[in-house]
C-alpha cells in the first residue's frame, strides 16, 4: 500500500511539473506624472521646530526631524508611450507617509489608486521612496495589481524619478500577466 500512494504522489508530481502553462507578457511604457491636486496636507509632526500654514514641508526651519501621514496628491499621467500606454493613462491618487531629518533627506512609503478609464479598470498597490528635498529630488519604486476590465490580473512594476517641486516626475513602468 505505502508503495502504490508513494507511486500516485510521484506521477501525480510529475503531471505537475510537466503542465505547459502560458507564458508570461511583459509591456512597457514611459511616461509623466504631474501634481494636478493637493487632496490633503494629512497630519504633520515637526520635531525641534514649528508647523506652519506653506508647504509641504509644513514645518518651521530649525526643524530636526518632521513626519507626516495621509498626505494625498492627485496626478495626471501625460505623455505616455510604449505597448502599455493604453493600460496607464487616467489619474493616480496617492496617500504618503514619511519620516525626513532636518535637511529634508528620508523615506516615504504609502498606497495608490490609479484609475485608467479606457481599460475599465484600476491599479491598486503600494510605493516606496527616497527623497532628498534639498537637492530637489525623490525616487519612488511601486508595485501594483490591476482591478477589473483589461487590468484584471496583471501586475504594475514602475520607478519614478521626480526631479523637484513642482515638475513633473519621469516614470518608466512593466505590466505583465500572469
């Protein structure tokens, strides 16, 4: 008996690992993300100085470390190109949370919801980021899952490089399938 179940598993193991499954499609596109609303300022905390009414960053110089959370912007992306530009046009609303020491150098983290209406559907996923303010810039990698229409089950991998306040933000982006 041990002997025929040990048999079953190992054609049964064998099936499996022999099965021809679809390959998998990469897309691509490039593309900009411009600022088009500040939704929220979210909740501020600045350490060693004094939140203020202008920004973000809405705290005092002297600050020595400020946080923020819910901090939501809304986007447009413009100028897209590639064999994924038509899963990525719409608008893109993000939530950020963030730590930043007193030079304005830190992290982000938050989620998005990219809404692309000429695919039916939406992206749905979360972000990182580095930014130093003083220098003018932020890099943000984010992963993302497609949610109804022609984005149901694909998944969303892009970087972002924003060269500073205020101007649009470079994004090179890869959409596969499962």
């Amino acid at each position: 008996m041990p002997q025929k179940i040990l048999a079953v598993f190992f054609l049964l193991g064998w099936a499996v690992a022999s099965a021809q499954t679809a390959p998998i499609k990469v897309f691509v596109a490039t593309g900009k993300q411009v600022q088009i609303q500040l939704i929220s300022p979210g909740t501020w905390a600045c350490e060693g100085g004094q939140l203020t009414t202008t920004g973000p960053p809405f705290c005092s110089p002297g600050t020595k470390k400020l946080s923020f959370s819910y901090m939501s912007n809304k986007y447009s992306m413009q100028d897209i190109t590639g064999s994924a530009a038509d899963l990525l046009t719409g608008e893109n609303i993000t939530a950020a949370h963030g730590v930043l020491d007193g030079n304005y150098f830190g992290y982000l983290w938050g989620h998005f919801e990219w809404t692309v209406p000429g695919a039916e559907g939406k992206w749905q996923g979360s972000f990182t980021a580095t930014a130093d303010q003083m220098r003018g810039f932020l890099i943000n990698k984010a992963v993302g899952y497609g949610n109804g229409g022609k984005l149901e089950g694909l998944k969303l991998e892009f970087v972002q490089v924003s060269p500073g306040s205020g101007q649009p933000a470079v994004w090179v982006a890869q959409v596969t399938t499962k």
